[in-house]
C-alpha cells in the first residue's frame, strides 16, 4: 500500500525521535544542541531559522600581503576567528566544500546538515588513529586551510576542490588562473602545502627538490590529466570559456606557477628572516616573480594547535550532524 | 617516415604558437630517429645523459602529446579531432621510446593515466587500430 505524505512523514520522525535513536545517536544529538547554542550566543555572525546553527559570512583568514622583491610574493594568513575556520574545516571534512566555497564567495545560504555517515568519515578524518604519527591528519587539515585561503582571494581564479583523503596523491592543490574577463585561462598553478615544525628543511629538501623536478617534465601526465578534468568541469560551468587558448596557455606553453604555503614559528615571523625561508625559489622556479607564491601562517606549536583545531572540528562535525 | 595519407591527418592537427604543423610529420620522425639513436647509443646507460637537444625534443613532446590529448578530451565535437589524437598517440609513442622500463606495471589512478595507456586509446580515437595494437603491447597489467 502506498503511503500518503504525511504518513511517510510521520515514520520518519518516528524513525528519528529521541526514543528510537541508538545511544550514540543520543549523545550525538545532545552534543550537537551544546555546540548550536554555543554557536547562536557567540560573536557577531547572523543568525539562522530557529533551530539551524548561525550562518558564518565571516572570512576566517585575514590575508596581508608581502611581497619579498624579485624573489617571490604572496600572503601572510591570521586566524581572524578559530572557531569560524574550524567550521569551515569541518564542513569541507563532510564533503560540503561547494558550500563553503559560496560562503567564501559572499553568499548567505543557510547552512546545510549532515548524515552521519557524512560526519563518521569526517571524524575519521580529523582524528590521529592510535599509534599513528599525526602528519597526515595535520597535513590535511594544512591543505584545507590552504584552500580556504585560496577562496577568500576572491574571483580571477577556479581552485580545483580540496582533496578529501589524507595523504591523497595528487597536488596538494591546483587553481587555473583566469584573464580579467574570465573567458580564458592565462596559467595553471600548482599548490605546495605543508605543516611542519622545521619551515627552512621543509621547504629546502623537499619543496624545491619536487618543483626543479616538475620544471623538469616529471609528474606531467599527472599534471595534464588533472589540468583537463579541472578544465573540463569549468568547461561546463561557463560554456563560452575559451578551451584553445587554455591548451596553449597551461599545456604547450606550460605557463605553470607555484604556491608554496607552509606554517612558520617565530624564527621566521620578521619579513627578512621570511625572505630567508624562501631563499633558492628563483632558481626552483626561474623566471618572473609572479611565478613565485609563497604563503605563510603562525603556529608557533603546530602539532599541539593542530591537535586542538581538529577538536573544535570534531565538535562542528557532531554539531551540524542532524539526520541519519 | 609516415605515409602521405598519415601525413595529411598530421598537418590537420590543431594549430600551436610557434609549431610547424606543415612540417610537424618530419618533425615526429626525426625526433623518433633521434631517440632510437641514442637508446643505442646509451644501451643500458642511465637516460640522464641524453643531449641537451635531445632533452629538449622530448620536452616539446610531452607538450605536444599533453596540448593534443586536451583537445581529443575537452572538444569532442572539433572537426580534427582525430588528428589531434593521432599526433598526441605519436608524440606519447616517442617519448616513450626514450623511458626505460623500470616502472612496473602501466598505472592508472584517479590522477593519472599511463603514457601507454593514453597512447593506446587516442590511436584508436584515430581509427588508427594497427597502431593501438602495437602500443598496446607496452601496457603492463597489474
């Protein structure tokens, strides 16, 4: 027999209701309200419907340019609002990164829940499994960071979707660079993300070594098929986007920049001790300085602030978790 | 050296700053004479030490075969397509002439596909089947 609306309604509540959830669920639930009424009694966001956790359209990065002549330029990141940022990590850990981007963007949308096989996965994500060493899960949520950042630039760009596994080969990230009237695609540029707790090694042993070897011809194929599917989707966004002159511009021409973003502590914090960390990036990526992007974020005690993020994650993930 | 009818599919491949398409058949088979030439010549050696002429015909190469495996991707409808994918089979054919074997198996992932692979598959977008065959002879199964 078929149901009629409401009935079909009415078992779902009942499916849902308090009474009927495992413990997990209940205590998923209960965390949830704790975490929303925080959210709706906390700094100056909007508020959403009754019931819905506040909607953020706060940036949660402030970007500061710098810009070290000749040699390399780029942005210097400030959590503007932690809890916003872990928000937004979160719901990028669920797979909801086009909302994010549109937040990002400027769109007030309201904030939409997640299954929780959704934040299962995303918990798993934002978690160090015992006896495993905690980069791959501070590595991602670098990236993600990294990407966030990238949005907030703003128009001129299409920023390739964060990646949704640790230590999922590939780029780090990749953006296609667009020409003002948003028609063609003048370079491809590809992301170096990295959280560690030694910036100057880091970046001599194994940033510059992996972009000589991609100014080298390695990883092309890589790069080719990753720069046709981000081509191919945009492709389908703005029909009148003009492929010839992106084959040319990124493929044959392999006009390709580099975004190497990485965490400092206070050794390189001063704008010359900054210069210092991204000393060699002209001769990884010779050429003219807008090849170079170099981005850096404060966190003087990485792993123990990492540790602490994804846990305000976490609690974002259990918060917007509203339906099985 | 490529028949005439070969060569004309060549010559109609999608234009590029800077590339020759009238003489772009020439081009294939010297680069493949040179490749051949120096795998003889370095028979075992480390691939390191080919010519710098040499490491810049591969790179237009690998240029030439990622450009036109764009279009065969991105432009299904385009007239020349089937050029397009001939001369991005070559250009992967050739610069695979100068890698040594030691990859293992031919991969394919959810970032890329190998050389081989693509090759194999843009011959055929080609309806060039003699040729898919004899690249599908380097694909190495898992």
């Amino acid at each position: 027999m078929r149901s009629t609306p409401s009935t079909s309604r009415s078992i779902a509540e009942s499916r849902n209701s308090p009474s009927r959830r495992s413990p997990d669920a209940r205590s998923l639930e209960r965390h949830r309200k704790l975490i929303c009424r925080s959210l709706l009694t906390t700094d100056g966001g909007r508020r959403g419907r009754a019931g819905e956790p506040r909607r953020h359209t706060k940036s949660p990065l402030t970007l500061t340019p710098i810009d070290h002549l000749g040699l390399c330029h780029g942005w210097a990141w400030t959590i503007q609002d932690e809890s916003i940022l872990a928000e937004r990590v979160a719901r990028v850990a669920v797979g909801q990164y086009r909302h994010v981007a549109r937040i990002l963007a400027g769109a007030n949308v309201p904030s939409p829940g997640a299954s929780t096989d959704h934040a299962a996965n995303a918990i798993k994500l934002l978690t160090v499994a015992p006896g495993n060493d905690p980069w791959h899960r501070d590595g991602w949520v670098f990236q993600t960071l990294s990407w966030i950042a990238a949005q907030q630039m703003g128009p001129g760009a299409v920023t390739r979707p964060p990646q949704i596994l640790k230590a999922d080969k590939g780029f780090d990230g990749m953006q296609l660079e667009l020409a003002a009237d948003g028609k063609s695609v003048t370079a491809v540029i590809v992301f170096e993300d990295k959280a560690t707790d030694n910036a100057r090694k880091t970046i001599r042993e194994e940033v510059w070594p992996g972009i000589v070897a991609l100014e080298a011809g390695e990883r092309v194929s890589e790069l080719t098929h990753q720069t046709t599917a981000m081509l191919e989707a945009q492709q389908r966004l703005d029909p009148a986007l003009d492929i010839d002159t992106a084959i040319s511009n990124i493929l044959w021409k392999e006009v390709r920049r580099y975004r190497v973003s990485i965490t400092v502590n206070d050794t390189h914090l001063d704008n010359t001790a900054r210069a210092g960390l991204f000393k060699g990036f002209d001769e990884s990526a010779p050429g003219d300085a807008k090849r170079r992007r170099a981005e850096t974020i404060h966190l003087p005690e990485l792993r123990k602030w990492m540790s602490a993020f994804a846990g305000r994650a976490i609690d974002h993930v259990k918060a917007m978790t509203v339906y099985v | 050296m490529f028949d005439p009818i070969t060569a004309a599919l060549i010559r109609a491949a999608p234009a590029l700053d800077g590339l020759d398409l009238e003489g772009l058949p020439k081009r294939l088979t010297s680069a493949f004479a040179d490749i051949v030439s120096a795998r003889i010549r370095l028979r075992g050696e480390a691939y390191d030490r080919v010519s710098p002429e040499l490491t810049e015909t591969l790179n237009e190469l690998r240029r030439l075969a990622a450009a036109h495996e764009a279009y065969v991707a991105l432009l299904p409808e385009r007239e020349n397509r089937a050029a397009a994918a001939f001369v991005a089979a070559s250009a992967h054919q050739t610069c695979m002439l100068a890698r040594s074997r030691t990859n293992g198996v031919s991969r394919i992932d959810a970032t890329t596909v190998a050389p081989e692979v693509c090759a194999t598959l843009l011959f055929l977008v080609a309806e060039a089947n003699a040729d898919a065959a004899e690249c599908a002879k380097r694909i190495i199964p898992d």
